[in-house]
C-alpha cells in the first residue's frame, strides 16, 4: 500500500533473530506485504433430503501476508534475508 492511507490498521508481530558481529553496525529492512483478493465462485451442495443447488457468491478477503527482512552491514552489503509468511 505505498503512497495510500485507506485509515486501516492492524498490527502484526513478528520475530527475527540477527546476530551480529562484535562491535559491527548493522541496518534492518522490513516489507509487509498483503495481498487482498475477491473471488466469484459457485458452489454446489446438498441438502439432508439429497436435494442438491447452486450458490453463487464472491468471497472478499486476505489471502495471505509475507514478511521480508533484509539486513545491511556499515557497508550496505546484504548480509541476511528472511521471507516467511504470516499464519492466521
């Protein structure tokens, strides 16, 4: 959502463990990323009297968050990346 504010918001924890050297500087990048979705379906049941019909719908939600971290040394050198994503 770079460059929009839509007023949401929702916190997410996570925890990433970096070890770094003695005496070494060390910058953290975080991204987030969230991918909404709205899908159309049609779904076939049956009832208990074996009567079966159609429901149409569009399911509007989540899919799925990722998170990406990347850590830079004094250098600006990668020296770690980690993606993993986020269970709900």
């Amino acid at each position: 959502m770079q460059g929009e504010d839509k007023g949401e918001k929702q916190t997410i924890t996570c925890s990433y463990e970096v070890t770094v050297p003695p005496y070494t500087y060390y910058s953290i990048k975080t991204l987030v990323k969230e991918y909404r979705m709205n899908v159309r379906y049609i779904a076939t049941l049956k009832g208990a009297d074996n009567v079966t019909f159609r429901v149409k719908g569009t399911w509007s939600g989540v899919q799925a968050i990722d998170t990406y971290q990347e850590a830079f040394d004094e250098k600006n050198n990668l020296v770690e990346a980690d993606i993993r994503p986020i269970e709900f």
